[in-house]
C-alpha cells in the first residue's frame, strides 16, 4: 500500500507542474495587465502593488469595445442560429428519408468537411464581394452557416435516428403539419445534440481570425478578435494596454466557461466521438 | 405490409397517391432547401471557383483572366523555392505536433483518471487555454517570450534566455510549444472520455492472469481506445498541416522567412505580396489534396487496428 500512496503524490505533482504551465500564461497576464510598464520592465511574477485601471480605460477609449462586442456576438448568434436550426432540419428529413437519394444528398455535404479553408477563402472572399455581403457582420454570419452546417447535419443525423419514430405520428394524427410537428416535437428532443453543436460552434466562430480578417474592412465592423489584432499592431511594445485588451478578449469566453464547462467539456467529447 | 398497403392504395386511387408524393417531395424541398442554399453559396461555389481559376493567371493586377492549363501547378512544384520550403516545414511541424500533443494528452488524460476528488478540477484547468482564441493565445505567449522568459532567466535559469521568436532556430519550437498549449487539453477531454469507456472487467482479468500496469496499458487500455487515437490523430494531423493563426501573431513567418508554413505562404501570395490569386489557387489544390491522402491513409490504417468491446 506504502508503494500505493507514493505513486499517488507523484501523479499529484506531475499533474500540479503541467497544470501550473497550462494556467502560467494566463495568469502572467492578468496580474500584469493591472501594472504600469515600469512595474513589468521591473519585475513580472510580483503582484500589482497598485491596479493601474488606467489600462483598461485606455484600452477602452481606443477601441470601441461594446461595438466590438455587438459585433462579435452578431456575427456568432446569427452563425450558430443558422447552423442549428438549418443544419438540424435537414439532419432530420435525410434521417427520416430512408433511400438512395438521401445517401448521397448526406456524403454531397460530409464531402466538405476535408476542404481546408484556405482553399476556399480567395473565391469565397469574391463570391462575398459579388453579393455585396463583404464587409458586413451579418452577411459574415450568414457565410459561417455555409461552412459549419455540414458538421451539424451529420451530428442531428446520427442523433434522430436514435429517436423513436412513434411520437412524430401521434403528432401527425394529432393535426399538426410537419414544420409544427419539427419545432414542437423534434427539436425539444433534439435538444442535446444541439447544445452540443451550438458549444462547437460558438468556440469556433467567437474565436476564428482569418475569415473576420478577410471579409471585414471597416473598423466599426471589426470583432473583438480583430480589434485586438489592430491594437497589438498600432500598440507596438506598449505591453500593458496590449494586455489590458487581451484580458477584455478572453473574459466573455472563460466566463462561459466556468458556467456551462460541464456541457463543453460533455460536448467535445460528443461531437468527437460521434466524429 | 406497407408496400401491399401502398400498391393497394395506387390501384384504388392514383391520383391520391400522386398528391401523397409530391407533398413528400416538397417537404423533403422544404427541410433542405436552406442548408443546401448555404452550402452551394460559400463552400460549393467556391470550391469549384477554386479549382477553376488555378488554371487561371487570375490576379488583381491585370483585367483578363487568361487559362494557362498546368502552367501554376508546375511553377509551384518546380519554380517556386518559397512555396516548397513552407511545405517542407509545415511536414516537420505537422510531425512534430501530433505526436507531441498526443502523448501528453494522453499521457495527462490517464494521471487524471486516477484522481478521484480532483478530477473535475484538472480537467477544467488543463482545458483553459482552450477557451483562449489562437490568435490571442499567440499574442499572450508573444508577451511570455519577450517578456516573461527573458526576467526569469536572471534568476539563474540561463536556459529561459533564448531569442525565442528572434532567432530562426528557435522561433519554430515556440510556435510548437504555443501550439501545444492551446491544444492539449481538447485532446485530453476526448481520451478522458475513450478511457472511461474500457471495460473495468477487462483490466481487472489483466492483473488477475498477472499483467503489470504497463503491461495492462498496451495490450488492455491501448487497443480499447484506439479508436479515440484515430480520432485525434485526425484532429490533430488536419489542425496542424492548416496552421495559421499561431504562426501570424507570434512570428509573423519570420525573422526572414524562417517560420513561413504553407497556409501563411498561400495567404501572402493571395492577399500580401503578390495578389496572383490563380497561382495561390493551385498551390491551396496542392495543399488540399496532401491532407486528403494523409488523412486517408492515416484513418484507413488506424481503423484497421480497432477492436470492438
């Protein structure tokens, strides 16, 4: 037992030292967000002896951070509506669609998935430029519900088929049309796969870069990811607005986070596996 | 049943069925309809621009896009040193990664199933930087590296005192190591999941013939999850032959073009330096169809070795 116990605190340790490295970064710049740049050049692990919020409002002042956040949560929310709600639609159908048709209809969108994005993204800025939706956060999230709906047809797919066919035709005995019976009685029990998707979805649109970077050409229009790429590089080594800013980014995120981790965590491990 | 039924049905009145059918059809119409408008705008459409117009001179300088058949392929493969250099680096690093990252997610997925109170605690700790945009997560580790590092190496840790982004040497293994920090942890949460699953049965029938616990990991817990390695490794290989964002914000592809990977390489040929968007057409077709053939030979071998519980 005595061996036990000994192999027990060396799991411990090894797990503290690679815990302490994975939250290091973030921390090293919390604490020096809230210093003056003297504080940093002097010494970066001691803790702020006064907070320098000066920082934060300046950060503030500089970009305009409500508008980048109503930016970013325009071009999430119409993203992840999108991919949800379409994407769940015709997981459903094909999954209720027994047949050749509905086989290759599903590999045609699967085939996607494969395509890296930068392969895409010189005609896909032109064909955004010929409708004239380049530049505009709501015509940015319209194209995420182009790449991102595949990945949601394929994960409602697997999902509907675990579902029981009996109450859909109470449903249609009951009068209901289709579209009522999908919206009143599919999606509520959809509702797992759909968090799942959603989840997935959220940490990849709220994140991503190089679309916004593409597609966006007004400062007013920037997300909060590409104001802070604009600062970083306007800001040149004035490290603790840069900082400041960096903590503004990571907040609404990590405070999703530690309230809906179970369902992230649970969702990765979901969508990956169903993968 | 139903076919009779239905036939029955077709004999007696045609004309119902026929309105039974093409009410199919339309809902069937209804219910697609708007993912496959999606879709074909800014995936399918684009991809057949794509693979249009790399046998196009397209480029944002002259008004005629003229065809010249093979003509950028066979630049990019023999005239363009640049293009084969971000390739040649993007296989080191893709190398690199995966079998990095998926070791230790691995290896801190299975010093954590062992932790019984402190389970949740690791698991939501070592997925953090997830949370944490790639790009930022670069421009928090720029931060570390220019900053941080350098400070602590006074304190007699003269390994920490490296031009870690200056110096063309070690600027790649920074963007590996912010690579594997950011990614890690996703990694571990899908292996957490795959050994939960194996079988506490077949562990415990393990040590009772007398298998010892490395023994029990290669022939008990590796075979069980191997299908979770399938999936990661995917994950992981397609991650890293696309890599982008890390390199942009932490090196830029520098110092010189000692960090430039294929994606950078396509993006300044496209938006940066020469706006040949034909050409960086060609060369994304050249990186597209290497993934294709990695990916498929690495899923078609793995999943030969999966076992079913």
């Amino acid at each position: 037992m005595k061996k036990n116990r000994l192999s027990s605190i060396f799991n411990m340790v090894i797990l503290i030292a690679f815990g302490a490295i994975s939250l290091f970064p973030i921390y090293m710049v919390v604490i020096n967000s809230f210093k003056s740049q003297d504080q940093i050049f002097n010494s970066v692990l001691q803790l702020p002896t006064t907070l320098h919020f000066t920082n934060y409002t300046e950060a503030f002042s500089q970009i305009n951070i409500a508008q980048a956040l109503w930016n970013s949560l325009t071009v999430t929310g119409i993203g992840i509506a999108g991919i949800v709600l379409f994407g769940s639609m015709a997981g459903y159908k094909l999954a209720r669609t027994p047949g050749k048709l509905s086989q290759i209809i599903f590999l045609f969108f699967m085939s996607s998935m494969l395509i890296p994005f930068h392969s895409i993204m010189i005609t896909l800025t032109r064909m955004a430029n010929m409708i004239g939706i380049q530049g505009s956060t709501v015509g940015l999230g319209l194209i995420y519900i182009g790449l991102g709906v595949s990945m949601s047809i394929f994960l409602t797919t697997g999902f509907v088929k675990t579902i029981p066919k009996e109450l859909e035709e109470a449903a249609k005995i009951d009068g209901a049309n289709e579209m009522q019976t999908f919206i009143k009685v599919i999606l509520p029990l959809l509702s797992p796969i759909l968090v799942t998707i959603g989840i997935l979805n959220l940490l990849w649109i709220w994140n991503d870069f190089l679309l916004p970077l593409l597609m966006l050409t007004n400062v007013n229009d920037y997300t909060i990811i590409l104001s802070v790429n604009t600062l970083f590089g306007e800001y040149n080594n004035d490290w603790p607005k840069i900082l400041a800013s960096l903590v503004i980014t990571t907040i609404p995120l990590i405070t999703a986070y530690v309230f809906l981790q179970k369902y992230i965590l649970d969702g990765i491990a979901e969508g990956a596996v169903k993968g | 049943m139903d076919t009779e039924l239905a036939t029955v049905k077709t004999k007696s009145n045609t004309f119902r069925f026929n309105k039974a059918k093409k009410k199919k059809c339309l809902s069937f119409l209804m219910f697609l309809t708007p993912a496959f408008l999606f879709y074909a705008l800014f995936m399918l459409i684009p991809l057949i621009g794509a693979v249009y117009y790399s046998f196009t001179n397209w480029n944002a300088a002259s008004q005629v896009t003229r065809f010249v058949g093979l003509s950028n392929y066979i630049e990019a493969f023999t005239n363009d040193p640049y293009f084969k250099e971000s390739m040649l680096l993007t296989i080191k690093y893709t190398s690199i990664v995966v079998i990095v990252q998926n070791v230790l997610a691995l290896l801190i997925a299975l010093l954590i199933e062992y932790r019984n109170r402190t389970r949740n605690l690791f698991r939501t700790v070592f997925f953090m930087p997830n949370m944490v945009s790639l790009i930022i997560s670069a421009f928090m580790w720029s931060f570390i590296f220019t900053i941080v590092l350098p400070q602590l190496s006074e304190y007699g840790l003269s390994l920490l005192d490296q031009g870690w982004l200056g110096n063309p040497d070690v600027a790649f293994y920074s963007i590996i190591i912010v690579a594997i920090w950011r990614g890690t942890g996703y990694m571990m949460i899908i292996y957490i999941a795959a050994l939960q699953g194996v079988p506490v049965h077949l562990k415990e029938a393990a040590i009772i013939d007398g298998a010892s616990s490395f023994q029990n990991f290669i022939h008990v817990t590796i075979p069980m999850i191997m299908h979770a390695i399938t999936i990661c490794v995917f994950l992981t290989l397609n991650e890293a032959f696309k890599v982008f964002d890390v390199v942009y914000g932490l090196t830029g592809g520098g110092p010189g073009r000692s960090t430039q990977v294929v994606a950078l390489n396509i993006f300044e040929e496209a938006f940066s330096g020469n706006f040949r968007y034909g050409y960086a057409n060609a060369k994304s077709m050249i990186l597209f169809v290497i993934i294709l053939i990695i990916t498929i030979v690495q899923v078609y071998v793995m999943r030969g070795k999966e076992v079913e519980s």
